[in-house]
C-alpha cells in the first residue's frame, strides 16, 4: 500500500508537438493510441447529457444547465485525452510517472464541480454535475485501458499501489475551495519477462500456432534422426 502524502496538486502536463520525437524510439503506442482516438467529446455528451435529454431531463433553469455541462465536457475532455497521449509516448524511464501525474491532472479538471457535488448541489444542478462527472468518469475508464495496454505491449506490467493524499488549491478566479482527493496511483514493473516465461504464456495461451507445435515437431524429428542414424 502506498504511504499517502499531501503535496500541492498542479496539472503537469506539458503539451508537446505531436508526430516524430521519442514515439518512434520507445515503440509501439498504436494500439493505446487508437484507444485515446476513440475519446471523442462530441460522443461523450450524447452518451450522457443527451441521453439524460431523451429520458426527460429538465434542467434548463440550473446552475448547471445542459448546455453548461455539455460545455465544460468539452472543454475539459481535451486537455485530458492530449495528457494520456503525451504520457504514452514516454520512454520506459519516464512512463510511470507521466502516467501517475495523469491522475493528479484528472482531479484538478472540474475539481469545484467534483467538490460542489458532494457539498451543497441539489436538484437539477447535482444531476448536471453528476453528468459531467460521469462523462469525466467515463474518460478515465478509457484512458486507464490506454495506459494497460500500452504497458502490455512493451512487455511491462502495471498494477495498483492504491493512492495518495493530493490537496488541490483553491483558486478565488472561480470561487473552488482547497479540496483534498485521494488518487489512484500506479506501479510499472519494467522487469523483462524470461524466456521461460514467455514459452509458458504461449503455451497457455489459444494459439494451436505457437510453442507446442514446434516442440512437437523437435521432438518427432529428433526421434526420426535417432532411428535413421542409429
């Protein structure tokens, strides 16, 4: 379990040109890629705002209306989704830690809604947020699965070492209090997997393609050149 600190919580993302540079050096990244080019903020807000129209949402006249929850998705989706690409094109060395500032970069995004949800919203307002939120959770969900696979494809593993104190700021500029949020963080295990290993995965895993064929076919042409050459 990780030690929790507290420590000032700021985005530390640093948007950076896209194409060339260390993507080509560490990799893969294609499929995690592909995972991020399916965070779409135009389908979020059907998949949430919309939808919640359609059932009869009638929230119009709220602090946080349709529009302005559609709004700030869009404004907040973004930055998030450039965020867990920039962290993918890590190299090794930096990878666990561009991922782990992602989450403290997730709750610093919509941090006064996140707060006012538990603390005061009601009635059409706390369904607005509860919208953003969901549309903020489905984000994660999708970027955390960008994350696995990536580390999957370069041969690492990554696991949950549970999460840590971070105290987001207040900002006076739009009236957010200090707020304190526990947030996931991660290990990436840079250990390369054995040769044994590796033969073991294959052999348990469903491709009739792999190890045990050709070990089948070694030992029947031992056996052959055992009996020819006797």
């Amino acid at each position: 379990m990780l030690t929790t600190t507290q420590y000032s919580a700021s985005p530390t993302y640093t948007p950076k040109p896209k194409g060339g540079g260390i993507v080509g050096a560490v990799g893969t990244a294609s499929t995690a890629l592909g995972i991020l080019q399916g965070i779409v903020p135009k389908e979020i807000i059907n998949n949430t705002i919309g939808a919640a129209l359609k059932h009869g949402l009638d929230c119009w006249g709220a602090s946080v209306n349709p529009d302005i929850a559609s709004r700030n998705i869009s404004e907040w989706v973004p930055p998030l989704k450039d965020a867990a690409e920039y962290a993918i094109r890590a190299s090794d060395s930096e990878l666990e830690k561009r991922i782990n500032d992602w989450y403290v970069l997730f709750y610093n995004t919509g941090t006064k809604h996140r707060d006012w949800m538990g603390n005061g919203a009601r009635d059409c307002t706390l369904e607005g947020i509860e919208l953003e939120m969901e549309a903020l959770d489905m984000v994660k969900a999708e970027v955390t699965a960008a994350f696995e696979q990536e580390v999957a494809d370069r041969g690492h593993s990554m696991y949950s070492i549970g999460t840590k104190t971070v105290v987001v700021p207040a900002k006076a500029s739009i009236d957010q209090r200090e707020t304190t949020w526990q947030v996931e963080q991660y290990k990436i295990d840079l250990s390369p997997k054995t040769a044994l290993e590796k033969i073991g995965g294959t052999v348990s895993g469903s491709n009739n393609g792999g190890v045990v064929p050709l070990l089948m076919m070694g030992l029947g042409l031992f056996v052959f050149r055992k009996k020819l050459f006797r």
